[in-house]
C-alpha cells in the first residue's frame, strides 16, 4: 500500500495517466496531477481523488519546457516539501513517416517524451532526498516495433527506456527505484490518431489475450512497482500487451 | 483586457508560431493561409492557453473558420474567466 505517500503522475489528467493517478490514490497515495491543456479533465480526475479521502493538486505545464518543469516542482516543494513517486507518463508526438520529419514536429516530440524525463527525474530526486523513492516510465510496444507514421515518438520511447536503465544504476544507493512500462495500444483518445488506417485498428483491438490491455491494467502493474514488493526490478521495462508483441500474427 | 490587447497577442502569437509576417494576419486570414500544421495550431492553443491563463475546448473550435472568428472566441473565454473569478 501506498499510504503516506506523495506521487507526481504527469499527464494524469485524461487516459491513462487518469488511471494511474485513481489507482495511487486507491492505495492510499496523494496525488499531484499534472496537464497541459485539459484544466476541467485535471479538476475531475482531482476531484475523484478527493472523493477516495486523498489530497489531489492539479499543475499545468509544458514538460517539453525545461523552465515550465522548473516551476512545477518549485510548486511541489512549497506546497508538498517531498515526493517520493514520480510517473512520468505525459506524451504528445507528431505522426509522420522518417522523411516527412521536420526538426520542429521531431524537437515537440522528444522535448515531451524524453527530454522531459530527464528533467523531471532531476528534480524528482532532490525531493526524494534521504527518503528513496519510486519512478515509473510509460513507454509503448513502439520503441521496438515499427508502427506507421509513428517515428519520432517510438525514437523518444526507445531513448525513454535506455534513460530508465541508467536512472535505475545511478539513483539505486539513493533507495530509488526505476522502472518503465511498454504497453500495446490501449483505447484511449491518443489512439485517434490512428483511425485513418482501419487495417492497423483492426490488428491491435485483440491479443491473445483476448482484449486489448486497458488503461487500468497499466495502472495496477504502475502500482506494483511503486510498492516495495517489487525492490529487485530495477531498470527494466516490462512490456503488458496481452501477448500481443510475442505473436502478432495469432490472434 | 480589452478586445484591441487579446487581439494583439493573438496576432504575435499565430505570426511568431506559424513563422509568418504579421502583415499576412488579418481577420479574414485562415488558419489554411498561413500554411498552419496540426503543430502549429496545437503550440498556438497552448501559448494562449498559457497567456491567458484559458482553457480551450477543441470541439468549440470546429465552428471557427477565420482569425476574426478565432480573436472572438479567445475574447470570450478571458471574459468568462475574468467572469469566475469576478
Ligand atoms: N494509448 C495508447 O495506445 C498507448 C500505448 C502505449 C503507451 N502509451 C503511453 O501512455 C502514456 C499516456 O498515453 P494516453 O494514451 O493516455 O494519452 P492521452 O490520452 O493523449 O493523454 C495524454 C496525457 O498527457 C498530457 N500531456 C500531453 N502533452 C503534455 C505536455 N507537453 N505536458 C504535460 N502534459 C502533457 C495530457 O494533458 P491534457 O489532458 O492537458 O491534454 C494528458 O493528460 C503516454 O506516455 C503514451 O505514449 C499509450
């Protein structure tokens, strides 16, 4: 359980930072929600969280912007004085194929997805200080499979999961646990982006399964790895697709 | 804050994003003259959203077809915050 604890879940406004930020605080954790546009989606997940008995805070900010970052744990600090869980789940990306990148959509992207989850961890680590911690990643089945027009956000999951590992070294005799999650597509609105491709749509809504993976799922394995239960996982990313990734041609 | 100033930082803020002359911004200008990508329009959203400290409903923006359309619906989202917080 997870009770007395303070947990930054950022993106946790809709989708699955939603789900994560509900299961936290379902184990007893109080929760600051970070977004970046949907103000009332953050007030109504806060406020689920409220209704559970936990204290919830909702921070807009950019994380593709390193003095947005700054701010925000200047927040947390004042407000909090620690953390002692960071999931680092916000992500935003352009959809286009390597050679229709341009620096701008390729910046936005690992700006957010990467970038971000260096800073964050920084700053996360001195308000964990003398206490230890947990950071958990979210990453997607990307970072290793090719998908269309999914480039610069697989690249900025691929850099993400190699960042988990060296976190995970650098920060264990600090107590800090680092981990990261890759998860097969989950129905949330990110995945609208994929309509326009039916075949795609179609590959991904079975696993072996029998579902696709939800956005809860994500949310309990989070859990688990925020509780002391998992000390020994350190730097992996654990993949949770159903199967999907290990036999994509048997549904 | 008057309709002159949001109209203003509009204007800065759709020419600096969209990498275009501030002469090329008129009421009448649409987001598809200004050659803007769903980057642009998204980093556009969140600059404003940021200024004015606003939220903008995506949905509500389907009706808007120009930059007069677009001044207009930021003008009234300031007001209904300045209304809130009144
Ligand atoms: N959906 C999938 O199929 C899938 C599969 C594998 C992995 N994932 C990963 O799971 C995570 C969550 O994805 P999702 O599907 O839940 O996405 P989503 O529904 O699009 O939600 C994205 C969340 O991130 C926030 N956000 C986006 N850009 C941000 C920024 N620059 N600064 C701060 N917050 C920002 C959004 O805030 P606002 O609400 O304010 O917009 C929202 O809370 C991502 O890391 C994604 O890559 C998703």
């Amino acid at each position: 359980m997870l009770e007395e604890k303070v947990a930054l879940v950022t993106g946790g406004s809709r989708g699955i930072g939603r789900a994560i930020a509900l299961e936290l605080a379902n184990e007893g954790a109080d929760v600051i929600i970070n977004y970046l546009r949907h103000r009332t989606a953050a007030q109504n997940t806060a406020e689920e969280i409220r209704q559970k008995g936990r204290q919830a805070h909702i921070i807009r900010a950019n994380v593709g912007e390193p003095d947005k970052i700054e701010s925000m744990f200047a927040e947390i600090a004042d407000k909090f004085g620690h953390l002692d869980i960071l999931v680092n789940n916000a992500a935003s990306g352009v959809a286009r194929k390597a050679m229709d990148l341009d620096e701008r959509g390729w910046a936005w992207t690992m700006d957010i997805n990467a970038r971000a989850f260096l800073l964050c961890a920084q700053r996360a680590v001195r308000l964990m200080e003398g206490r230890g911690g947990k950071i958990v990643a979210i990453s997607s089945l990307g970072s290793r499979l090719v998908m269309p027009v999914y480039t610069a956000v697989g690249v900025s999951k691929a850099a993400l999961e190699a960042l988990t590992r060296y976190l995970a070294i650098e920060l264990a005799p600090y107590g800090i646990a680092v981990n990261a999650i890759a998860a097969a597509a989950v129905q949330t609105e990110a995945l609208n982006v994929y309509k326009f491709n039916e075949k795609l749509s179609k590959t991904w809504q079975t696993t072996s399964a029998g579902r696709m993976v939800q956005p809860e799922d994500i949310a309990k394995l989070v859990a688990f790895l925020c509780r002391d239960e998992s000390f020994m996982i350190r730097g992996q990313t654990i993949i949770i697709d159903g199967g999907f990734s290990i036999a994509p041609l048997i549904t | 804050m008057t309709i002159e100033i949001i109209e203003d930082v509009v204007r800065n803020t759709v020419t600096r994003i969209t990498r275009k002359d501030i002469s090329q911004f008129t009421r009448t200008t649409t987001f598809k003259d200004l050659e803007a990508d769903s980057l642009d329009i998204v980093q556009i959203l969140v600059a404003l959203e940021d200024h004015f400290d606003i939220e903008v409903v995506d949905e509500e923006l389907e009706s808007i077809t120009n930059m007069g359309d677009f001044i207009d619906y930021i003008n009234r989202k300031v007001a209904e915050k300045t209304a809130r917080s009144a």
